[in-house]
C-alpha cells in the first residue's frame, strides 16, 4: 500500500498528468452530444423549426410534457458556490469548475445521468437559492455541490422547499447515508448495535452534521452521540453554537476530543489529518469502530491503528486501503432512482432505502467483474475489511436506485409508477 507520508505532499508526477489529462485532446471533461439524428433538411426540421413548435404547444398546455419531449427528466445540475471545495476550500466559483465536470463524470459513467455542472458567483445564500430557483425549470433534479456550512443547512432547505425536483447536498446526504451503511455493517460484526454503540464524531460540518441525523433516524441514541469542533465537545452549555450545532449539541460534562473517545464504540472522523492519537484509540471499547475518512491523510493512520488495536475495524477516504467511503456508491444511483419515478424529492426514507440496500449487496457473493477491476484482489467477503461495496459493483446502479424508487413511491413523493425494467 501506497505510505500515506507520500499523500501528505503533491506528487509533481501526478499534477502534471493531471493536468495534461483535463487540458488534452480538447480542454475539460465532460460535452454535449447530439442524441437524434440531425443529417438531413427534414431532420433538421424536426429538430428545430418548424417540427421544434408543437412539442412546446404540448408543454405549454401540460409542463409534465417536459419529461416526455425534453432532456429535463434525465438531466441534473451539479451546482455549487465554490466555498468548500474538496481539500482546498474556498477557492471561488470558477476555480471550483474542474470538480463539477468530474461529479458530471461520475453521474454519467455510473448511472447514464446527464449533467450540466453551474458555477455560480454569489456572496450571499439568498442570492445563490434565487439563482437556482430561476434556473431549475430546465433540469430534473439539482446536485448541491462544495457549499460550506453553515449555509449549506440554509440552502438545501429553502431549495427543497420552494422547488418541485429532488434537490441533494451530496457532500452532506451522500456522505451520510455510505457512513450509515457502513458503520452498521461493522457494528454488526462486532457484536454491537446502533441503539446502545457509543459514536465520537470528529468534524460538524455538512458531513459530520449530517451523519449524526441519520444515524438518530435509523436507531442511534441521542445521549450516545458526541460531536466535537474545534472547540472542543458540543454541549448544551456552550454559548457559541448556530441553530444546527445546537441542535446535536450533547448533555455532557465532556469538553475534549479524549474525553469524548474514552469508552467510545465508533468514531467518524470528518476533519483532519492526525488528530487522533495513540492513546485515544487505546481508551476505546472494546473492538471499536474507526471511521478516518479525511482524505488524503486520514484522522489516524491505519498503520498506527492497528498497532495500537488489533480488535478494530477501521475505514478511510483513499482507495488504497480496504473499506472505503466513497460517496460515488450512493449519489449516482439515489438520483437514478429519484428521476426513474419522477420524485419530488429525496426524503429520508430514500436515503435509508439506499442504506439498506448498500448493507444488503456487502453480504453477497462478490460478481468476478468486481474483483477484475481492482488490481491483486482475488476475494471479498463480508468481513472486517469488506463492510462496503465496490464502486464498480454492477449491482448498485439496479439495486440502490430500484431502493430509492420504492421508497418514494411509498412515501408519496413520486409521481411516475415503478419502472417495469427494475428489479420486482
């Protein structure tokens, strides 16, 4: 395995074939394809004037004609203000753009979803919503993108509720809803459950924020979970918390990172490299959980975690280490979902179908295809270092997004039936 000294600096190689890979053939990542056949005048006629005038005539009497004659129902817009950005936080709308084409990427390369990814200049969350307002007639669902907390909170929720499309923070949802799975997952193999499990989590922003809902919605218990900031642990007695902090903030004499870990079942790290310490991890519970998923240097380093304790199941961000979080295993496939049955938006019954559903496909036999894709892997099995899938399973694109369309339908969100080519 890659020695994670190595991530903690830019590799001049890498950058370099980074760059030549977004600069060449053609500058960017991701362009517009023509989708019916346009080689001839009557074609042509269809395609724009005169023929274009009577799908907008339908449109006009009946806006769900849109999905019938447009692109609109399998077309996502990947937004963002450029605030938070991966690792490098605020660098502006602009320079954010080369990670909106490649969400874009993923879109299509996992779930055959189009996108046009918008950069949008705004200094305020009220002239971002409006913008987006404005703009979402054209598209099926909108994917909020690289926004920093607290507006994020603000943002997504004035969205949902002033638009009639599935609206999604990825970067907080997604991520929440693979820790879920994943922590279950590993829980179960440890012999514990999420109702009496101890939970650290390390970081309060989008993600971090978040995981702690979800976890309370599928069975965690409020008093067992501790969030800290870089103050320290959010307790009820601290006068600096917004809305949002407050409202996970704990009834604890705890104030510190170690106070919080000792005895601790799980810990979700989603902050920074090495912040947590040999002797943290020694205070847990026995066969703890550990989720270090700051990328690239993780919260701890594998290595040390599992000199310090054998008896653990660990996760990260990086590719190059068994178990990893990758938000690429749920979003492509929730908005698949999402847009087969028209939602109109994404509850939290989708986003514990997706959960369910990335639990269940971890305990099946692993297709040969899986393993091909990932170099030197011969096997996987559910176990301590297979508590997620793959992101090149098959499975997830039918299994989670045929989840995620159940769960709208019963919950009363969707607006199209069951697609007749989803699993029964």
């Amino acid at each position: 395995m890659t020695d994670p000294e190595s991530f903690a600096h830019h590799d001049a190689d890498l950058n370099k074939q980074a760059l030549a890979y977004h600069a060449e053939p053609r500058p960017g990542k991701i362009g517009i394809e023509v989708t019916k056949s346009a080689s001839t005048q009557h074609e042509l006629s269809l395609a724009y004037t005169p023929g274009v005038a009577e799908p907008v005539r339908h449109i006009h009497d009946d806006p769900e004609n849109a999905y019938r004659y447009t692109n609109k129902g399998n077309l996502v817009a990947v937004i963002t203000d450029g605030s938070a950005v991966l690792g490098l936080g605020k660098v502006g709308a602009q320079a954010s753009k080369p990670v909106m084409e490649g969400k874009s990427v993923l879109f299509k390369r996992f779930a055959d979803i189009d996108c046009f990814d918008i950069e949008v200049e705004a200094r305020h969350p009220q002239a971002f919503i409006e913008t987006v307002v404005r703009i979402a007639p054209t598209f099926g669902g909108i994917n909020l993108e690289d926004i920093a907390a607290p507006h994020c909170f603000e943002i997504e929720q004035a969205l949902i509720e002033q638009l009639d499309i599935p609206v999604f923070h990825d970067d907080q949802h997604g991520t929440a809803i693979i820790i879920a799975a994943g922590l279950l997952n590993a829980l179960e193999l440890q012999g514990k459950s999420l109702a009496e499990a101890r939970i650290v989590v390390l970081g309060a922003g989008a993600a971090g924020i978040a995981a702690i809902r979800l976890l309370l919605a599928l069975g965690a218990h409020r008093d067992n979970i501790f969030a800290i900031d870089r103050q320290g642990v959010i307790h009820v007695g601290r006068q600096d918390l917004n809305p949002y902090k407050f409202g996970i903030a704990a009834d604890t004499e705890r104030r510190t990172l170690a106070d919080a870990m000792d005895g601790a079942d799980a810990f979700i790290g989603v902050s920074g490299p090495d912040l947590v310490t040999a002797d943290m991890l020694a205070s847990m519970a026995p066969r703890p959980v550990v989720f270090a998923l700051s990328n690239p240097v993780p919260e701890v380093r594998p290595a040390l975690a599992r000199e310090v304790r054998d008896d653990l199941i660990m996760a990260t961000g990086r590719s190059d280490y068994p178990n990893q979080i990758n938000n690429v295993l749920g979003f492509p496939f929730i908005f698949r979902g999402a847009l087969d049955v028209r939602a109109s938006r994404i509850n939290e019954n989708m986003q514990i179908a997706a959960v369910e559903a990335l639990r269940a496909i971890t305990r099946e036999p692993v297709p040969a295809e899986v393993l091909a894709a990932y170099e030197g892997l011969e096997s996987l099995e559910f176990g301590p270092d297979y508590i997620i899938p793959k992101p090149f399973d098959p499975r997830l694109r039918e299994r989670v997004s045929a989840a995620v369309a159940r769960a709208a339908i019963e919950s009363g969100v969707a607006r199209a039936p069951y697609p007749a080519h989803y699993p029964g």
